[in-house]
C-alpha cells in the first residue's frame, strides 16, 4: 500500500488532522455538519454528555453521547472551499491509518448530516420551512477537480440543466449529485424536498445587488422555472453539492437538511432565524434517533 507523504496528509504534534485538529479516537461515525462554529453548542445541548471539545480556526469540533448513541458535531465555515478540507479530514480520520500513513484494507462509511440555512426559490417553500435536498447541484467548480461521475437520473438532470440555464458556457461546469436514499427516505415528513443549487458566493453568485451589477440577472428565474420529471429546485446556499460529491466519491452516507430563511421570490426573510434553526436542529435529532441501526 503506497504511503501519504507529510505533504499530503498533514498530521500535528499531538496526533491529530490539521484543519479539524481531530484525532481519529475523537470523531463518531455518525456526524452533523453545521456552517456557523457559534451552532456547534447548539446541536451538542442535545448530546446526553460530552466527551471532546476541539477547536481550530472555523472548525470547532464535540462529540458525545446521545442515549448510548455516539455522535459528532463539526463546523465548516462558509463554502465548498471549506467543504473540501472537512469531507477529505473527516474520511481520512477513518480510512487512512495515521502510524503507517496508508489507506486502510477494511474502509469505514461515515453517516453525515448538514443542519444549515438557505434561501427559497419557489414562493411556495415560505420562511421557516424545511427542506431536505434530494440532489445538490454545484456552480461553483470544485467537484469538476475530482472524478465524478453523474450517472441515470443524474446525469438527465444536470443535462436539462446546462440546457435551460446555460451557465456552463458561462460561469462553471455544473456538476451534480445524490443524497443517501437511505437517510433521505427518513426526511419526508415534515420537509419539502427537492434539488439544492450549491453558489460559490452569498451577493452576485446568488443574484444580490448591493452596489455591483450582475453579468446574469435573470439567474434567478432560471433556477426557480428549471423542472425535469418530478425534479425541481427548491433552495440554495454554499455547501451541498460538495457534502454530496465527496461523500458519494469516498462512500459515505449524506443528507442536507436546511431551514429556509429567506424566499428569494417573496422577498421575505425569517423574523426569527435561530428560533427556526433551533427547530430544525431538534426535529431531525429526533428523526435521527428514530432510524434503526
């Protein structure tokens, strides 16, 4: 088995992966993915105990106890770009064997939740709401980096896509992927589902004018009248389509789940959107411990 070079996989004194400054022994394999580092305690008030608490940069890390359940809370930060760095760290910290440096004979499936935000693109999915992406569709480049391969559906929903919107001759090569069906099938009750669009930024990617004009104003309209089959898209916001990619490439199970606080169409925004997190937040910890093993 080839051995990951220092430069490669970059390990810290105390053991531990760079950017999480996770040791393996301090992750779970069932993990929830939140943006905003202030979130992390917000989700771990529901753990029953609390074991590790790490932090480094943006990426504050608390595993501990639900019931006899171990669970895991990571913060990302903003972005595909951040994206990256956890989905990579978070599969090494399982799959890679720290002392020799090699991916390990027996690879471990990792089950990851994002607990976020996002904006509206139908009026009829009102503030407050929550959705469950049944695909994340990426404008933003960093999963052309990497060998994914859309396939059936997929690959018929990115294709009308490109199509209706024609930003891939453009701005990026959209690129697309699934949610774990199994974690999905749990997530219907309560949550709209649909296509989450994945924007490389929060003001033009995402059709805001503050000062500057947009080169593709009428992005907006193409995203909400896009419909393939059954498909639609429903939201977007900074991160899925990356959880998605990676985690479908490494082999781990994924499922965004996102509040709405802001409808793009209606021109509304949350009055409370922590209360509304917070309601997310407690509703799928209770769907999670719902799941059979």
């Amino acid at each position: 088995m080839q051995r990951i070079e220092e430069s490669e996989l970059i390990i810290n004194s105390r053991g531990a992966i760079y950017h999480l400054d996770l040791r393996p022994d301090e992750l779970s394999h069932k993990i929830f993915l939140v943006g905003d580092p202030g979130r992390v305690p917000v989700v771990s008030k529901y753990f029953d105990s609390i074991e590790i608490k790490q932090q480094h940069r943006e990426f504050v890390s608390h595993t501990g106890l639900i019931g006899s359940e171990r669970y895991s809370v990571v913060s990302t930060g903003i972005g595909t770009d951040n994206i990256d760095i956890v989905m990579n760290e978070l599969d090494a910290l399982v799959n890679i064997d720290f002392a020799t440096r090699t991916i390990k004979p027996n690879l471990t499936q990792l089950q990851i939740i994002r607990l976020g935000t996002s904006g509206s693109l139908q009026r009829e999915i009102p503030v407050d709401s929550f959705v469950a992406s049944t695909h994340g569709l990426g404008i933003d480049n960093l999963l052309n980096f990497y060998r994914l391969e859309p396939r059936g559906a997929e690959l018929e929903i990115l294709q009308a896509f490109t199509t209706h919107t024609q930003l891939h001759q453009q701005i990026a090569q959209p690129a697309i992927a699934s949610a774990s069906g199994f974690l999905l099938k749990h997530f219907t009750n309560g949550y709209h589902t649909g296509i989450t669009i994945t924007c490389p930024g929060f003001y033009g990617p995402q059709g805001r004018i503050l000062r500057l004009g947009l080169k593709h104003p009428e992005l907006i309209d193409r995203l909400t009248s896009f419909s393939f089959g059954p498909y639609r898209i429903t939201n977007f916001e900074m991160e899925t389509s990356a959880i998605y990619g990676l985690g479908t490439m490494l082999g781990h199970q994924c499922l965004s789940l996102n509040v709405i606080v802001a409808n793009r169409i209606s021109k509304t925004f949350s009055t409370n959107g922590l209360l509304a997190v917070e309601r997310l937040i407690e509703k799928s910890i209770q769907t999670i411990r719902s799941i059979p093993h």
